[in-house]
C-alpha cells in the first residue's frame, strides 16, 4: 500500500493515478467513505491528462484508525503533508461534503500557495450547525441521531443512510444496489472511533473565516434536493463569501451527484479546471 507518516505517526493511505509530471488533481472524500469514492473521478481525469490522487483520511478507509486528533484541523494538516511529501504544485483541489470542509480548512491553514482551483462539492462549509449566527443550519439534534445510530448499529445505519444520502427515496429514482453495497463496505472499512469524532468535525467545525482567505478560482456545485448537506445553510452562504466562486446547482439532485450524475459531473469540472 502507498503510505505517507504524517508528523504524529499516523500513516495515511493514498492513490496516486496517471503521469506523475502532469497537473495533480487531490480529492477529499466525504463521510464515512474513503478514497475509493473518487475511483471513477480518477479514471476520467487521468485519461484526460491529469495527475490523481486521493487520500484515506484518518481512521477512514485503509488509514490507521487513531484514537485522538480526529478534528477538521488535523484532516487538514494531513491533506498539506499529502501534498508536501509529493511536492505537488498548481493543484486543483476537489472536496465533497465532509472533504469539502477539509480543503476549506487547508486552505484556511495552509493558503493557497500550492493551489491553482478549489472546488466544493455538496460541501459543508460554511456551518452545518444550527446556532444563533446560523439559524439555516441543522439543529444539534440531527447529528445527535446520526451519532446514536453509527454507535448503536453502524452496519445498519450505513445501509440506510443511502437511501436519503443518493435521493433513493424520491418519486422515480433508479436505486442501484451495487451503488448502496460500495457505500457500506467504504464505511465498515473506517474505526468506529475516528467516525464518531469525524461527525463532530463535519457538523460544527465554522468555516467562515477560512473561506474568506480563499483567492484562487472556485467552483461550488450542489443539488438543491441534498438531503444530507442542505443546499441553502451550505453552498448558497459560500458563494456569499468567497469571491468570484462560481456556483453550479443540479435541480432535484441529491448528495451522491458524483454517481448518481456522474458523466454531468465530470464534464462540468472538466470545464471548471480547463477553462
């Protein structure tokens, strides 16, 4: 297995596609999958002449599982030291959800000296969490739920979590089992421990101060009917924040639009990246 150390010791996981001298494209997955969730992604763009890469975050996927340190800085410190330790230039970075939060804080943390385009993808900046400041947010409740439900039955929890996470449960959709069976075995691979902490991470980590350093092209697409990241508390106040970003809305599309909409997809950040 490709490894980076990272300063604590933690071994991070990461594939590494297409030529090496080409311009890298870095993806930050969402949870409680892993690196394999931009499979197709890496493929496409490889093929296209690009540079892929993808990480394990920690205790997700095929990375150690750590009992400490499972916060949106360190995920961040990790994505630098990935792109350090692979002396990657002119990156394009692409978060989804959870991920997006990660390449938010990167950048927050690390500018953008490295960085050529970010883009989000049903991403959680600026603040999932429902507070005073952010009254669009989702109340704590909600993630108070998501964290019984992984504790008491993770197995069963991720298998249900499709239906809403890919809009398997509206009028008309075309559920895919294979697409389902992929989301559990990516979770079951991550630690029980790391993941918990990973919901706090995602669900109240504020990222308004690090949007506001963002100074490189940005593109922000989301589906107006994500129901796990909603679109208004989400991607609508980004746009609000980090100038010029490009905002791109798929209508009736769900949190899972990298698969459920995958050629749209591709294509679209295609342009953002060559354009």
């Amino acid at each position: 297995m490709t490894t980076i150390t990272t300063t604590d010791g933690t071994r991070i996981f990461y594939k590494d596609w297409g030529a090496k001298d080409a311009q890298p494209i870095v993806f930050s997955h969402g949870w409680p999958l892993s690196a394999d969730a931009w499979d197709a992604q890496m493929v496409f763009f490889a093929n296209e002449g690009f540079r892929t890469i993808a990480h394990d975050r920690r205790s997700h996927g095929r990375s150690d599982q750590v009992w400490d340190a499972n916060t949106m800085d360190q995920y961040a410190d990790d994505l630098a030291e990935l792109i350090e330790a692979l002396d990657l230039r002119d990156v394009i970075l692409v978060g989804h959800s959870t991920g997006g939060g990660e390449v938010t804080r990167y950048v927050g943390r690390h500018g953008t000296a490295r960085v050529a385009k970010v883009a989000l993808i049903g991403a959680v900046p600026p603040l999932m969490l429902k507070t005073e400041a952010n009254p669009g947010g989702l109340p704590i409740d909600a993630f108070d739920a998501i964290r019984k439900g992984t504790y008491d039955n993770r197995s069963q929890f991720f298998r249900d979590l499709t239906i809403p996470f890919y809009g398997y449960n509206r009028e008309g959709a075309a559920i895919s089992e294979g697409i389902r069976e992929e989301f559990w075995r990516q979770g079951m691979m991550g630690g029980l421990k790391g993941q918990l902490d990973s919901i706090r991470a995602f669900s109240e980590s504020d990222f308004h101060a690090d949007l506001a350093r963002f100074d490189v092209p940005t593109l922000v697409l989301h589906g107006d009917d994500d129901q796990i990241v909603p679109i208004g508390a989400s991607a609508l106040e980004t746009v609000k924040i980090v100038p010029g970003a490009v905002l791109k809305v798929y209508h009736g599309a769900d949190h899972g639009l990298t698969q459920t909409h995958q050629d749209r997809f591709n294509a679209d950040l295609l342009d953002f990246i060559r354009h």
